[in-house]
C-alpha cells in the first residue's frame, strides 16, 4: 500500500520552481519514507524547515485506499 502527502495540502498557494502552484506528491512504502521525501522536497523547493512541518506532513498523509 503506497502512503502519500500532497504539498498543496501543507503550503497552500506555493509555488513550484516554474512559478506555478506546487502539485508535488511525496510517497512512500510508510510513513517515515513520505516525511523523507516531502522534507526534502520542502527545503529545496520552497526553503522551508521541515522539521517543523512534520506533524502537518504526518496529518496530512493518506493511502491510496483513501
């Protein structure tokens, strides 16, 4: 089962590197390959700390079930 976070669903209206409203999705096999993943993508997209994101990437994270 694949678990995912959205980061329009942590930093609305963020923009990606192109200028437009950020779509990335970070997944993984669990919880802490998603948070991995989205704190990664958080400091070098939009220079934001992750480590104060991650209860927000935690909650915000869903499985492809639903």
């Amino acid at each position: 089962m694949i678990r995912f976070a959205r980061c329009n669903a942590l930093l609305s209206l963020a923009l990606d590197s192109n200028g437009k409203g950020c779509r990335y999705v970070a997944k993984g096999a669990n919880d802490d390959e998603v948070v991995d993943n989205m704190s990664t993508h958080l400091t070098d997209v939009h220079q934001v700390d992750p480590g104060i994101m991650k209860y927000n990437i935690l909650a915000s994270t869903k499985t492809n079930n639903g």
